[in-house]
C-alpha cells in the first residue's frame, strides 16, 4: 500500500512499511524512512506507484478550472476527495484526487484550509478581491521588468529618475522603482550607480550632489516663508564706542565686532559685541522654530543656505555705519600687564564704525605693522596693534594650560567661483582656490576675542546657576572627543576651564540658545534662572544638542565633500596631471597646496612624512575618488630634515570618500582653532 502525506506543507508519497492507530512508517522512493502522524496521512492508494501518482496529480491539477471548481464547491466544508469527485466524475481516481488536492491547497483565495485535508470556499467578495491583488501584482511584475529591461538597454524610465535619491539613499524596497534597478543591476552585474549614469539618470555630478544633499536634509525645500523681522522693544542705551568686524567681504551675517577703550590710561576696556537677534524673538516664535528647524547655516563653495532668512539676518547683523543692538561682553585689563581686572556683559546699541575685510586686509595688516616694526596706514591701528597684543597673551595663556603650543601648519583655502555671482552654483563654473595662512594677525585677533567671550560667559552662567550649552573635552590625547552637554567642563584642547558657543547667533542655533540665556543673566543678574528660558535638565536643551549635533555633522560632511569635487574640478580644468604631495598612513598622500587627501599606489611603502610627486590619472566627480600614483620621492630617504609635518587633523580632508549608497543588490570641529574661529566669523 502507498499513501500520499503533508510533510510541512510539501506533499510526498512513498511505501507505507508499517502503521498503527497514530503514525505509519513509509518508505520514500530515495529510500528514506519517515515517521509520519496519522493525522498527515491524506490519501492511500495501490496504485499507481508514488512517483507516477505525483507527476499524473500535477498534471490534471494544472487543468483544474479554480472558477469553475469554486462553482462546484459546497458552501460547507468539505474534502479535496469530494472535489475531485464532483469535478471529475464520481469515481475519481487516486491521481485525480492527488489532483485537486494540489490545486486546492495552492489556490488559498479560493479555498480556506480547514483542517487534514478539508477547505471551505473563500466568500464571493474576497474571491474578487484576492483575484484582482493577483492580477495587480503581475502588472507590477511586468512593470519592473519592464523597467529593467530599459535601464539595461541603456534609458530610465522618469518614474526610477524621479525616485533616484530614494532608490539611492532612502530606499522602499518594496517599491516597484526599487525593484527594478535592483533586477536590471543583478542581470547586468553592474553596480546600480554605474547602471543609472549610462542609463542617463545622473546627467550633473554637480547637482547629484547637491539635490542627495537635499534630499536628506531638507526634503521641504529650503525657502523660507514670509516672515517679518520683529522689532526689539527694549530701550537700550547707546555703547561709547566704535566697533569694527572683521570678516570676509563675501559675509553677511556679521555676527561679532570689537571696541578698544582708554589707551593709553594704563586701564583698557576690550569690547567684543554679538549681534543680538535673541532680543528681537524668543524661543517658540515663527522665527525661532526656523532657526530651530535648520539649526546651522550651511556654507559651500560660492553659495550658502542660510539659518534666518536674508531679511532677518540684514535686520541684526553688524553693519557698518549703523547702531545695531547686541549683547556685549567687556574685559578690563591692565594695560601694562594685561591682566584681567573686571568684567561686564551689556545689552545695548552699539555704533558699528567699519567692517573690516581680511581679504584685503591682511596684506596690509601685517605683524610687522601692529607691532610697530613698520608703518600702520590704516584706519583703527591702535586698536588693532593693542588687540594683536592682547591676542598673543591670551593665546601663550591657553598654551600653558593645554601643555603645548597650538600650531599651525596647514593653510586655508579659498574657493571662487567665476560667474556665478552668488546664485546656486551648477557644476560647471569655473573654480579658482587660493590659500590663505592660518593664524594670521587678523585671525588670531579675531579667534582669541571669541575664545575670551566664549569662556567668560560660560563662566557666567555657571556662577549664575544657569544652564547652557557647552563644548567640552577632557583630554587631549588620541580619541577624546569633543562633546556638548548643558554643564561646563573643561576644554582640554582649547586651554579654557569651560567654553560656550555664542558668538555667532546668525549663523548657529545653539549660540541662538546661549544667547537667551546670557540676556536673561544681564537682565536679572542672581536671579536668572527664574526667567531664562531653559532650566536645568531641560529636556528641550537635550533635544537641542543631540538635533544641532546631527544637523551639524551632515552640513560639514557635505561642505566638505562638495569642496572635494571643486577640487577634481580644478585639477580638469587645470590640466594638473601631477601634484606634489606629502605621505599620510594606509597609502594616503595629501597634496601641498590643495586640499585633498587620497591614496597613491606606492605611498603605502613609503614613511610618514615622505615627500612625493605623484601622477593622477583618473578622477570620478560622482565618487569623488582620485586614482593615482607614486612616481618619484622628492626628499632625501637618508635624513627626516625635509620630511613633511602630518597631523592626524589632516585626515579630515579626505571628506566623503567613496560614495555610499543604501541600496543592496543582495537583498572636531574647525572652529576649535583660533584660525577657524576668525573663519566662523564670515
């Protein structure tokens, strides 16, 4: 006797050697023995053998009409025997049996499963329904492959075009655009990224960039709405000074300037004045919830998105020739020791004398010309040569804490973009990079005024009681990081006992936030705490860091990643073939006056250090990758005199990298240093 079982799900059939009242013993055809439960035992039968009894069964069962055999169906439950009788004829054989119970457990929107062998037929309106699912998803199965045979032929359809950053980045791989490129990039064996560029998807590497950028990062698109910028109530009282900024001529949101009072007295009074939006709005207004929303503005080569729209930031920044309200910070010192004998935060107008440009500024302002070692031919010298003064004792200061000297041995570089003139840039412009020596006079006078205001007022508002925003860092050894939190600590790095950020509250939320919380303190003094905004352990201070700190990382991997592309920009439009480069670690080189890391072929045997010419001989502005090779050493492999000096720091240039994507065919910060403290001030 033979018989037919559910083993699982998959129905097999071999020799029954042996049975009792609940199991049988049956032997496969492979001659496998199985132990089956009585209630898996579905159909006993002498013949014909098992084999031919499953190949006859799914024959008829393919012919087997599922319309016509839900017609014939009882309304009760019943068994796939009584089906096979009532389809076929009422002697319906073994194979015929075999048939429709193939065909009725594989057909589920027809017929339920009941039980051992038993089904109950599926109402009319769920027929309908599953019926019409069915033929849904063989469309959408057409339709993909379709898809795929077009981006295989080398043309994308506008539906996977229009969904290409989310395919790429943020893909539903349930989606039918989705499911295809993975399909067309299996029966290609190519990488979908390559796939999508031949097949015309990406047409700009420029703008691949820039719309993944905001596809991840402002998915609403980047306008503001109109709002008004509102007015500051309060009567402030007008500041005896004339401050000056010093920018970039292409900032506009000039968020700091500086005063110098009684030179010459033996008692000087430095001023260093924050624009004040946080006196126009407080938190949960319109224009708060903007700022909130963005937390930073986002810089990149000839372009900006801003934090506060134009006409909010032209409200409040620091321009020249008006009196402009702002939270001003004042340090009295000894002018002859340069000891601090007082300090005093005011809120207040002050009268914004000139806005001074580094750019062109600091061929004429020079070391030489501060200290007096030659001529000062321009507007506010004394000031100036007193804050260069200053500068350097604050500077030497910091260095006794942070156990050695800040030094500087990379420059920065500057990106023009010809022709673009302020508008989005498309790709294509022309780049011109320049570079500019980090801690030069102007920046260090600039970085070390921030770095004083900075940690004053960090100070403040912990004497006060009062919660801020804080950059901390226990040590400076390798791995210690930079971190945010809402008590002061110190700042190992920078040499300060703690540090905020709020001297840039036109450009950053958290110096927004800080900014708040440093008027509720000149307002009320000791008392504070009861009207600053954010008390301590404030969830929304938590929120607020842990949003800022994402925003911020995304925004600079991004700047850094579109200066990359720039750069092979410029290499192209320069003909440049060979570069001069210094040895990192792991085959890495970085060029000596560009700013762009990546690896060599060779670099990887040579020293740390090594100075090499290599040769590029490829460039991918959608990968950003460089192919290239080592192809002489430049100094002397005898001595280490003239080996190039690398810092870990450098390692930051080699942005991006390669491009990742989500898609699977398978299935610190610059401103910690006096120099970028000057360039945050742009």
């Amino acid at each position: 006797m033979y018989a037919l079982f559910d083993d699982a799900g998959k129905f097999l059939a071999g020799r029954v050697m042996s049975e009792t009242d609940t199991s049988a013993q049956v032997e496969l055809d492979s001659g496998k023995r199985v132990k089956v439960k009585a209630a898996n035992l579905l159909l006993k039968f002498e013949k014909p053998a098992p084999a031919e009894l499953m190949a006859e069964g799914q024959r008829l069962a393919a012919e087997i009409d599922l319309d016509l055999a839900w017609e014939f169906a009882p309304e009760e439950e019943f068994g796939f025997a009584d089906l096979a009788r009532d389809y076929f004829d009422a002697a319906a054989g073994p194979a015929q049996q075999a048939a429709a119970l193939f065909r009725l457990f594989e057909a589920p929107h027809y017929f339920r499963r009941a039980g051992k062998g038993q089904f109950k037929k599926a109402p009319e309106d769920i027929v309908k329904a599953a019926l019409l699912g069915i033929e849904r998803k063989k469309q959408l199965a057409a339709q993909i492959d379709a898809w795929a045979d077009e981006l295989i032929a080398g043309q994308c359809p506008p539906p996977v075009r229009e969904q290409l950053y989310k395919i790429l980045f943020k893909p539903d791989k349930n989606a039918s655009e989705y499911k295809a490129v993975v399909e067309a990039s299996r029966r290609a064996q190519r990488a979908p990224l390559d796939l999508l560029t031949t097949a015309g998807a990406i047409d700009s590497p420029y703008q691949f960039h820039w719309r993944r950028f905001l596809f991840e990062n402002f998915p609403r698109g980047t306008g503001f709405p109109a709002l008004q910028a509102p007015a500051i109530k309060d009567t402030l009282p007008l500041a005896p000074v004339q401050a000056f900024s010093i920018d970039d001529s292409a900032t506009t949101e000039i968020d700091d300037a500086l005063s110098v009072q009684g030179l010459g007295s033996g008692t000087v009074v430095f001023g260093v004045h924050i624009a004040a939006p946080g006196l126009a709005f407080a938190p949960d207004t319109p224009l708060d919830k903007l700022a909130r929303d963005r937390l930073s503005t986002v810089y990149m080569p000839g372009y900006k998105l801003t934090m506060l729209p134009d006409d909010v930031v032209q409200t409040y920044t620091l321009m020249e020739g008006r009196n402009c309200p702002a939270v001003s910070l004042y340090v009295t010192f000894d002018e002859a020791t340069l000891q601090v004998k007082a300090t005093e935060t005011k809120l207040e107008q002050v009268p914004i004398a000139a806005n001074l440009r580094h750019d062109t500024l600091d061929q004429v302002i020079t070391e030489a010309t501060l200290t007096g070692a030659a001529p000062a031919t321009y507007g506010f010298a004394a000031d100036l040569a007193f804050a260069f003064r200053l500068a350097n004792h604050l500077k030497a200061g910091r260095e006794v804490v942070r156990g050695k000297p800040e030094n500087f041995n990379r420059p920065d570089y500057n990106f023009r973009l010809d022709g673009n003139a302020g508008a989005e840039p498309q790709g294509h412009e022309t780049v011109a990079i320049s570079t500019r020596t980090r801690g030069s006079p102007l920046d260090l006078i600039v970085a070390e005024a921030m770095i004083l205001a900075n940690s004053t007022w960090g100070g403040w508002l912990n004497d006060l009681g009062v919660p801020g925003i804080y950059r901390s860092q226990a040590s400076m050894a390798p791995g210690v990081k930079v971190r945010m939190g809402t008590k002061a600590a110190p700042h190992a790095g920078m040499g300060v006992a703690q540090y905020t950020w709020a001297t840039s509250p036109l450009r950053r939320y958290v110096d927004l936030v800080n900014q708040w919380q440093i008027i509720a303190c000149a307002r009320h003094g000791r008392t504070a705490l009861l009207a600053a905004p954010f008390k301590p352990k404030d969830a929304a201070l938590f929120s607020i860091i842990s949003g800022f700190d994402e925003a911020y990382t995304a925004y600079n991997g991004f700047q850094n990643g579109i200066e990359r592309y720039w750069t092979l920009k410029y290499l192209a439009q320069n003909d440049l073939h060979e570069i001069d480069a210094a040895v990192m670690k792991d085959g890495l080189v970085r060029a000596d006056t560009l700013p762009l890391v990546f690896k060599a072929i060779g670099a990887e045997r040579l020293p740390r250090g090594a100075r090499v010419r290599v040769r590029v001989t490829g460039t991918d502005l959608l990968t950003l990758d460089v192919q290239a090779s080592v192809v002489s050493r430049l100094d002397d492999p005898g001595t280490t005199a003239d080996d190039a000096v690398v810092d870990e720091a450098d390692l930051e240039d080699v942005a991006a990298g390669p491009l990742t994507l989500a898609i699977d065919v398978q299935g610190d910060n610059a401103e910690e240093s006096p120099a970028a403290a000057s360039a945050s001030s742009a």
